[in-house]
C-alpha cells in the first residue's frame, strides 16, 4: 500500500508480443529461433488461400475473390501456416504471394471483422484482432515477395509492407485507408512505410488516406518496380527463383542485419552484428562450396552443401 491519502497506481498489463515488436523494430528475429512445420504443426485444410510450388518458389494465393479477398483472421492464420509449410521445404528457396481475381487484397472484412469485434465488445466479449505475431512471421521467413496484382489497401497494403520484394501490377492501387475507418495503422507500418518511402510520403498517405496507383508508388520507392499485368507471375516468379539460387540460412541471416540494423543509429553495434554473422557464414558449409565452385569455374551446389 502506498502513503496515506494517495491513490494506488493502476498495474497495466504487460503489452503484448504485437505491441512489443511495434516498439522494438530491433528485436523482430533472432535466427537461432526459427518457425517449424513439418514435425509441430498438423496439416491444415486451406479455405482462403491456395499453395502451389513452381521450381525452388512457392506461390500462396489469397482465395476470396467474390471480395477482393478482403483479409480475415482464418486467412491470416492460413497464410501464417503456409510461410512455415514453406520454411521447412528444403527444395523451397523464395515464397510469393499474390491475389486471386482483380485485387490483391481490399482491407480487412469489414462485415466480418470490424462488426463482428464491434459486437463482441458490446456484448463484453473480448477478441484479439491480429492473432499472430505478423512481422516476426514474415521478417524470419525465407524470403517473401508480394505480386501485388490489384487493389492492396488496409491490412492488404501494411501487410506485405515488411516483404523483401514488392511487384507491383500497373493496375495495382494502394491505400493506407484507417484515418477513413478511424483507425490508426497497424503490423509495424508507420515503422515500414517510414523505411520504404521516407517521412514526408509517408505520413502524406497515412493523414490523407489517399489511394495511389502503380507508378506514384513506384516512384516513391514502395514497391520495387511496376510490371505489365500479364508479366506479373513470370517477374515474381523469376525473382523468387534468382533469390532462391543463393543459401537459405544466410539469406535469412542477411534478413536478419537488414532489420535489426536498418535504423540502429550505434554503427559499432551494428558491425558488432554483422561479424558475429559474418564468422558464422565463414564457417559453414555454403561458403566452402561457394569457394570451391569459384575456384573449379562451376555454379555452386549450395543445398547439397546444406
């Protein structure tokens, strides 16, 4: 009990893992903690998304083009369980995500997600919105690439914010539309969409909610380049397969620096870092491969050598 005549502090919760990784962008993965699937999780029947794998890529579809395939909490959980699917895929080197139909994806449900919390909370029931850590999910994955083929506002656009490649269609249109819903952003995006476009875009898009197509969103760096429609899969496809060519442990490694270290101001720390990194990838053995391939003039074999 505190002095007499002072009221006792209210005890907060702990925030959660979400609210942690928003506050904390330096602590989104640490390698040796990696998502497993084939001996933990069971099979899953998908109802949102498709998976197919081309050569070394997958390829994860959202599945609900009758609307836009708006996100939902079943959804994410199957995009989550695929991610791992493909994480624990050893002839998988690279993930891309697309969209089934004309858009990528149009937000979050409202009818089955903004109303249906609306009503648990007036009922007094209490229902997580976001029921998996996202970023960590996609910032530990093998690497990802967003096939943004139409419409990607919302949750559609803040998700695949964290990707490592994003290909745009030139009929792609993005949004960050919570000021419309009187929300705020979400998953990290005010983080990311810092990074990727800088601050004065940034927060342009965030205040106004404005809708921006393909090229505006090329030209201030959020998507890596702007496609034809038709040659959007082929590109995706191509790039997963050029990225997946090199060694998984040490793209996920390079993952790791590009995250902890994007806006870590303490450059010994961040050289700290990378030579821990560094001495581990000396001494593995997809280095001595890379080696012995350059030295023998021949590609290097880099999943035999894993």
């Amino acid at each position: 009990p505190g002095p007499p005549g002072r009221r006792r502090a209210r005890q907060r919760p702990l925030p959660s893992a979400a609210t942690r990784l928003q506050l904390d962008h330096t602590r989104f993965y640490t390698p040796r903690i990696a998502f497993r699937f084939a001996e933990e999780t069971p099979p899953m029947d998908y109802e949102q998304i498709t998976y197919d794998q081309h050569s070394t890529v997958a390829v994860i579809t959202l599945n609900r083009p009758d609307r836009l395939n708006a996100w939902t909490r079943r959804m994410s959980a199957e995009m989550t369980h695929a991610i791992a699917r493909a994480n624990d895929d050893p002839s998988i080197g690279a993930i891309v995500m697309t969209g089934a139909g004309r858009g990528f994806c149009a937000g979050a449900d409202v009818n089955d997600q903004f109303q249906a919390r609306l009503s648990a909370r007036d009922e007094g029931r209490e229902e997580e919105w976001l029921d998996n850590d996202w970023v960590t999910v996609v910032r530990s994955a093998k690497p990802l690439i967003a096939a943004v083929n139409g419409v990607a506002v919302g949750i559609g656009m803040t998700m695949v914010l964290p990707f490592d490649v994003i290909i745009a269609s030139e009929r792609a249109r993005f949004g960050m539309l919570f000021i419309k819903m009187a929300l705020v952003p979400e998953l990290a995006s005010t983080y990311f969409l810092v990074q990727r476009m800088g601050f004065a875009r940034a927060s342009e898009m965030c205040l106004s909610g404005r809708i921006i197509d393909a090229a505006e969103a090329e030209r201030g760096g959020l998507v890596n380049k702007t496609v034809e429609h038709d040659a959007l899969l082929a590109e995706a496809l191509a790039t997963g397969e050029l990225i997946a060519a090199n060694p998984d442990r040490h793209l996920r490694w390079i993952k790791e620096l590009l995250t902890r270290n994007g806006a870590n101001a303490d450059y010994r720390e961040v050289m700290r870092l990378e030579n821990d990194l560094l001495e581990q990838s000396i001494q593995s053995a997809e280095h001595r491969e890379a080696v012995a391939a350059f030295r023998e003039k021949r590609p290097p074999k880099f999943r035999a050598a894993t």
